[in-house]
C-alpha cells in the first residue's frame, strides 16, 4: 500500500485561508507587492521588478508568446534554480501553504510547475491576489453594513487606546494603521501600504465575526490615520455612530503623552537604530512632528515651544531625565490639541451615550455586549 500523500488541490477558498492564517507565497514582482499584500504573505518573486518591466513591454510589442519565451530567457539557469529552491524551502517550512500571483494566471502556473518538477508539488490560489482582495473589501464592507459601532472619543491622551485594550471586541484603527493618529502619531517604523492596511482590518473584522462578534468599539478618527485612509464607508458610518467620551484630568494626559509619545517612542528609535542613532534620529521626528504644525501654532509659538523642546531633549541626552518635556506637552495640549477637541465635543454632543473615565467607560462599554 503506497504511503506517498496525493498533491493538494489548488483552493478559491479565501475564507478559510484568512480565518486560519495560512502562510502564502505571493510570486508578484516586488513593486507590486509593496503596494500592499496580505498577513502571512511573503513576497518570492517569479520576475524582478526589471524583468517583469522587459517582458511586459515585449508582451505590448510581440505579443503573449515572445513574451514567455522571454520570460524563460531572464528566469533560466542558475536565476531559476535559486527562484526554485527558495519557494521549495518555504514549501517544506509551510506544508499547508499556497502560493500566488496577481489573477492566478501565468506566473503562478509557471511557478508551480517549476516547483512540481523539482519534485515539490505545492497548490495554487484560484484567481490569485485580485479575487482575494475583492472577497477583502467585500467582507469590509458587509461588516459595515451588518454589525453595530460604538466610537470611543476624548481629549488628547485620555488614553483611548488603553481602553481598546480592555476590550474583546475593540478593533484597533491605529494598531492596524502603525500610527498613533495625532500630529505626533508617527512610529519609529513605517505604516503599512494603504491596500495592505485594508486588508489586515479586513481580515480582523472576518474572524472576529466568525467567532459570534457583531458588535464593535472603535476609536473616534479622522479619516487620515498618519498617510493610511480610513476606509470610506466605515468612515462616513463614524459620522453618526453612537460615541462614549472619555475624561481624563490634564496631569494624567500630561503624563499618558509623556510615556507614550518621549519614553516609549524613544525606546522604538533605540530598538530600531542602535542606542547611539536611536536618540538621534527620535529627536529629529519629534522636531519635525511640532514644525509640522507651525502654521497652526502660529510662527512665534512654534518657535517658543521648539526651544523648550530642544532643551528637553538635551536633558534627556544628558542625563536621560525627561520632566522637562512636560512643558512643551502642556503648552501644545492647552494651545492646540484642547481648543479643537472642544470644538470636536460640541458637534458631536448629541451622539455622547456616556462619559465618565477610563474605569468606567470600560465598564459601560463591556456592559454593552452582555
């Protein structure tokens, strides 16, 4: 009796394929999968960006047979060989996975037969990235329109992510998005390409459904969270939303911003860069963060707050005390961040269901889904 498994087939069934995290491999050139991809995706290309340049201008001129047979002319000999074993590699590391292409077409089929003759049958992704990506944005939007919101808002460091946190069914905007969502939002690593932001919420809000959710919190954003776009329907449905404010007293949310946008973002550019570069580069992105606002801020103001910044971070180098960037923090809070939550607040009265703080607006929105 033979004990040799039969190939796995090849699968159009993406809901399973997000809700249970299989690994993929994408075969798309590297522009196209830096335009955004999926979770467990990684990028094994068929073609380099050039070669996949060359045959597609040859496909344009000569048509569909010269341009595979130029194809086979760029991606033979040793190129082929490494192509081949480094998808045989994943292959063996991720049994379960597939691997695709933009419409599962050529460069799928091409790569699967090279691995197949290699003696590495591996199962393809009917459709390739275009089907997934359609079933994504319909899955976003479906959740959209099927399940019920509840916005959580506040003034500037109240701590609206600390209370996502607490929550099962909170879905976190600016996790997703890498950035914090404010002037002073921006990581010490990059945010995701806007298609791969998408998708990532997408596939969160597919398997929180499939586990019973139809109920969420979200923080109150605008559409902008850094450069990724909150996705449009999602964010016209926020316009109306029923919103629990948050209240914090401003000592508290002096302190919150205090670790979270010196301490801990400082600690990300050390982690990132090395403990010489890291302060460095962190003092220049909290420069550029405030410079970035100047024209709100008015020019004497920013200036004024550049220079108590500039002499909290030399404090900070010097000693690694950071006191002195409460200053700035206060001043920035009371100047800019307050005037416009106030303003916020007041269009928004009539959708507050509660306020109260981080305690008790846990407890409220936890009572919700009971």
């Amino acid at each position: 009796m033979s004990t040799v498994k039969a190939p796995r087939p090849d699968t159009g069934d993406f809901r399973e394929i997000f809700l249970h995290d299989v690994p993929m491999i994408d075969t798309r050139a590297p522009v196209e999968f830096n335009k955004g991809s999926f979770p467990n995706a990684v990028n094994l290309p068929l073609m380099t960006d050039i070669e996949r340049q060359k045959v597609g201008t040859c496909y344009k001129q000569k048509g569909q047979q010269a341009a595979i047979a130029l194809g086979h002319e760029l991606v033979g000999g040793a190129v082929k060989e490494a192509r081949v074993a480094a998808w045989a590699e994943f292959a063996r590391n991720h049994p379960e996975g597939y691997l695709f292409c933009f419409r599962g077409g050529l460069r799928s089929q091409i790569s699967q037969q090279w691995l197949n003759e290699a003696g590495v049958p591996y199962p393809r992704i009917t459709g390739g990235y275009k089907a997934m990506r359609t079933f994504l944005i319909e899955e976003l939007e479906s959740a959209v329109r099927e399940c019920s919101f509840t916005l959580v808002g506040g003034m500037t460091g109240t701590g609206k992510t600390e209370v996502l946190m607490q929550l099962d069914n909170a879905v976190d905007l600016e996790g997703h998005a890498n950035h914090r969502g404010s002037s002073f939002g921006k990581r010490a690593t990059a945010q995701p390409p806007q298609i791969a932001f998408e998708n990532a919420l997408a596939v969160d809000f597919l398997k929180r459904r499939a586990a019973g959710q139809t109920h969420f919190v979200l923080e109150d954003e605008s559409r902008l969270i850094g450069r990724c776009s909150v996705p449009l329907s999602l964010h016209q449905g926020m316009g109306n939303y029923p919103l629990v404010w948050l209240d914090d007293t401003l000592e508290g949310r002096v302190e919150r911003i205090l670790k979270d946008y010196v301490v801990d973002l400082c600690a990300e550019f050390v982690k990132l860069h090395g403990a010489e570069e890291g302060p460095v580069a962190f003092a220049q992105a909290l420069r550029q963060n405030l410079a970035n606002i100047t024209k709100r801020l008015g020019g004497q103001r920013y200036q004024e707050l550049d220079t108590i910044m500039q002499e909290a971070l030399q404090q900070q180098t010097a000693d690694g005390n950071v006191d002195r960037h409460q200053d700035w923090i206060t001043a920035l809070l009371r100047d800019y961040y307050d005037p416009m939550y106030v303003y916020q607040a007041e269009k928004k009265a009539a959708r507050i269901v509660f306020r109260g703080n981080q305690r008790e607006v846990v407890e409220y929105l936890r009572a919700q889904v009971q």
